[in-house]
C-alpha cells in the first residue's frame, strides 16, 4: 500500500469517503480539473512557503520525494543541519513532508507548519534565540481572550495538519520539543522592502498539539484501517449532514439518491443543521418532497414554494420602488482585480485586492441603448491604483447611479482601500460610494425569485434564466479565470500576439458582465 500522507489525514478528518476515493479510485477523485481559484489557492500557498524559507533563511531544500527524501532528511538530521525545508518521516505507513525543521544542539526537533491563511497579530508566544528582532507573534491580554483563542484553536484543521506531523516525528523516535503555525499577518501593510518578521504571524502551538494527541493517535488508527481495505465505505458520507458548499470533491459517488438540485442548495442550509439533520433523516433529499408543514425561515419556504409551483414569485411594487430610486445616466461598472498573498506593492496588506481594469456601460435614458465607454485594463508590472482612479474619475460623470452587482466588493473590497492609498481620491470614491445601487439585491432579498435560480442570486444564475446572454462562448469566464489571467500577463514574459488575444478576451469577459446588468435591468423594467 502506499503512504498515508498528512494530506490523506487533513482528508479523511474532513470526509473518510473521499479520502478513501482517493487512494482506491484515483481516476475519479481527479476526474474534474481543478477549477480556477482552487488554482489560485494552490499558486498562493507555494508563494508563501517560499516566502516563508526566507524568513527562516539559511536551510536545506529536500527536493526528492518518498524513500529518496527519506534518506535524505536522515543524512541532513544525522550532520546537525540546523534548518531543513521539507524534511519528511515515515513508520512504513504513515508519510509527513514538513514545511520547515529546525534542530537545536541537542537534536531536538521544532516543527515549523507554514499556512497561506492570514490571521490578526495577536502578540503571543514564539522564542526564538537565533534572531535578533522580535518577531510578529502571539499574545493575549487576559485569561478569557486566551481561552476564546484556544477554543477556535482546537477546530482549526491546521493544528491537526501539525500534529498529524509531531505524532508521526515522534513515533519514529524523534525529540520534538516545539511546533509552530506559520501564518500571514492580516494586520501587516508593506512600506518598500517586505519585512519578513512583520508579514508572519508564529503562533507556538505545542501545549495544544500535546493536549490533543490522544485523538490523534485514535483517529490515526482508524484512518489506517479504512483507507488500507479495498472495501469502499457504506454510503452515504458524512457529507450528507452539510450544506452544498461544503461537500466533498466526491460526493455524488457516495450519495447517488441526491438529486443535482437537493435540500443541501436551500439558502444557508448549512447553518440551520437540525432542520437539514431532519430532513435528511426521513429521507427528504428532493425538494419535491419536502412536507408542506415543515417549517423553515422566510427565505427557504419562498425559495421551496417556487421551486414545487415550477413558476416565478415576482414582487413588482417591491422592484418598482427599487427601480424608482435610480437616477439617469446610469453607469453600469464593474471590476476585476487580484489579490496576491504576500502584498506586491507598497501599501497593501495579505490578499488585498489590487483593482486592475474596469468596464463601464452608460445608460442616458430608460429607453436608450447602452454605450459602452472606454474602460481601463492594466498589465504593466507597476501597482495599477493611481491610474486606475484616474480613467475611473474621466469615464463617470458626476450626476447618476452607479449600477454593481454586489456593492461589498467594489465599495468595501476595492474603494475603501483606494482611499486609504491615495487619501486625494477620497471625496470622489465617498460620492461614488453614496450613489452605488446594487441590481444584486432585488435577487438576494427575493423580490424576484425563479425556480431556475436554485435560490442563488450570482449573476450567472440569474443572466441565462432572464436574457438569451451567456459567458459560455467567451475565452474567459469567471472573475477567477480573469484574475489568473491578469497575473500571467503582469509577471510573466509573453508574446506580443499572445498578449494581445487575451487582452482582448479580458476585455470582453468584463464588457459582459456590465451589459449584463443592463439586460437584466431592461427585463426589469419591461416587467414591471
């Protein structure tokens, strides 16, 4: 049998079905590609181990894998190399690849695991006798700050990755004396040169790791005894009991009575986990079959009546009143932008997005026909914000109703952040802000609902089901697609052909995305 890897155990604890899929039946837990932002995880986690590596600089890289690393971190152990990158250790069964090792005189062992997740400084913890500037780490300021702390910290899956590592170390007969989660501090906001201690939060965790071993070891045992027989699981998974954002990469192998559409895409089913515990219970996966008296809350019992009716609830009064607030011109706006884990420009901190381009569509009058402005895309290798504002100010006139789809993201995620970093474009990004009407809400607050929607209000739901438009012809075709795309074009050595292609497909992925809400406002109108 092949090793159980820390990642099989991260797996198994969040669903043993799809971690026994995994090793058994590989060609299906990989049949689907990894989609564009699991991309982006992924291509930010390898940022910051590297990152990482600098902070606790002057280590050896293992760059082998399996019985080859094995030796390897043995040889480099056996030498007293103080720090290793991707030391590993294995009882025959169990295989952990660790971030970072750190040996002290006496061979004993530290356990660095390095997270792309972000976290508050929290001023606590890490000694660290071999630097010389204090490091960013953890603190409390009472007993019960520390006890809410150490609460969240026992359900954090990043304790269990570490642990998973410490049990593993010690097993096969090493010292392990300190372990530690490496983590980006959210609070950190880069002034030139990256200041590794500033942008890394290390918690020391060991009085935790020690505390929950004994579960390790347990679950560790059972683990091994499901994942080595090649005796699939009984269905379903514990998946069942979860809304539908949190089900497994394998879910439908193991619940196959689940219909595409179920009880688990009822609005934030997730956090009402007795009702879908009863539902599922009694058998309840279609929404068909739903008891007219069960009892719900008000978005979920609209959301189930349209759904069994098979027709539209529409409150036109309602989105009337709505519509009735614009004022013309109305400029249709969208952005996109990227946000990088470690900052890559002056003034931004962990995943703040950098805004790099914006399509605008202007609507003069009810009855006229949408123009589409300029726009701005950016992908030079300088921060975009300065020149991004500029285009913005020049291409919206200062009388009329900014149209979005989802307000949080462009006035918390993108202009509250603006402001701060060009404090002069403050007063326009606060009118801009005061004239925001968000489209998106007439759809989240289910003043129209349809059963085609499957109770979502994403554009992408509502567009198909409320115009003949879609973003399936399109080049690029989801706001992660672009992100991805814009990174390659602003850090990478490209052809100029190339470039232009996908310029332009970037252009017209974002174009869409503000007649869209022009298309899906027209029917509004025309409804109403």
């Amino acid at each position: 049998m092949k090793f159980l890897s820390k990642s099989d155990y991260v797996l198994y604890r969040e669903c043993p079905h799809n971690a026994w899929v995994k090793k058994w039946k590989p060609d299906v837990y990989y049949a689907s590609p990894l989609s564009d932002f699991e991309m982006h995880l992924i291509t930010a986690g390898n940022m910051v181990e590297e990152k990482a590596r600098e902070r606790f600089s002057g280590g050896v890289l293992i760059e082998t894998s399996g019985e080859e690393s094995l030796d390897e971190t043995k040889e480099l152990l056996k030498n007293k190399t103080e720090i290793i990158y991707q030391a590993s250790f294995s009882d025959g069964t169990l295989f952990a690849a660790v971030d970072i090792l750190k040996q002290n005189e006496n061979g004993e062992l530290s356990i660095y695991e390095v997270k792309a997740s972000s976290v508050s400084k929290l001023n606590q913890f890490e000694t660290d006798d071999n630097t010389d500037e204090e490091d960013e780490v953890v603190d409390f300021k009472d007993q019960k700050a520390l006890e809410k702390y150490k609460k969240k910290l026992l359900k954090d899956h990043h304790l269990y990755d570490l642990a998973f590592q410490v049990f593993l170390a010690r097993k096969v007969g090493h010292k392990v004396t300190g372990a530690y989660l490496v983590r980006l501090n959210k609070q950190y906001v880069r002034a030139g040169n990256i200041e590794l201690k500033k942008l890394f939060v290390v918690e020391d965790v060991i009085p935790y790791i020690e505390e929950i071993l004994p579960i390790i070891e347990e679950e560790i045992k059972i683990m091994t005894t499901i994942l080595s027989s090649e005796k699939e699981p009984s269905s379903p998974c514990c998946c069942i009991y979860k809304g539908r954002s949190k089900h497994c990469t394998t879910f439908s192998e193991h619940n196959k009575a689940v219909p595409k559409y179920s009880v688990h895409d009822l609005t934030a089913i997730g956090k009402s986990k007795r009702r879908l515990q009863e539902l599922i219970d009694s058998g309840v996966y279609d929404i068909l079959n739903i008891p007219d008296d069960f009892e719900f809350g008000k978005k979920i019992e609209k959301q189930v009546k349209v759904h069994k009716r098979g027709k539209a609830e529409i409150d036109h009064q309602a989105i009337h009143a709505e519509l009735e607030t614009l004022k013309f011109p109305l400029y249709f706006l969208d952005y996109e932008s990227f946000n990088p884990a470690i900052p890559r420009f002056s003034g931004y901190k962990p995943y703040q997005q950098i805004p790099f381009q914006f399509s605008i569509h202007r609507l003069d009058s009810q009855n006229a026909e949408p123009i589409c402005e300029k726009g701005f895309l950016y992908t030079g290798k300088e921060d975009p914000s300065q020149m991004f504002l500029e285009e913005l100010q020049k291409q919206i006139g200062k009388i009329g109703s900014i149209v979005v789809w989802n307000r949080t993201f462009e006035e918390s995620h993108v202009n509250k952040h603006l402001a701060i970093r060009i404090p002069e474009s403050a007063e326009f990004i606060k009118d801009l802000n005061s004239r925001i009407f968000d489209l998106m809400t007439i759809f989240s607050k289910q003043l129209h609902i349809h059963p085609d929607f499957h109770g979502s209000a994403s554009i992408k739901k509502v567009l198909p089901v409320l115009s003949n438009l879609s973003y399936q012809e399109l080049d690029i075709g989801n706001g992660s697609e672009a992100m991805n795309t814009w990174n390659k074009l602003a850090t990478e050595d490209i052809s100029n052909e190339e470039r232009k292609k996908t310029e332009e497909a970037m252009l017209k992925y974002c174009q869409l995305d503000t007649y869209a809400m022009y298309a899906i406002l027209k029917h509004l109108y025309e409804m109403v």
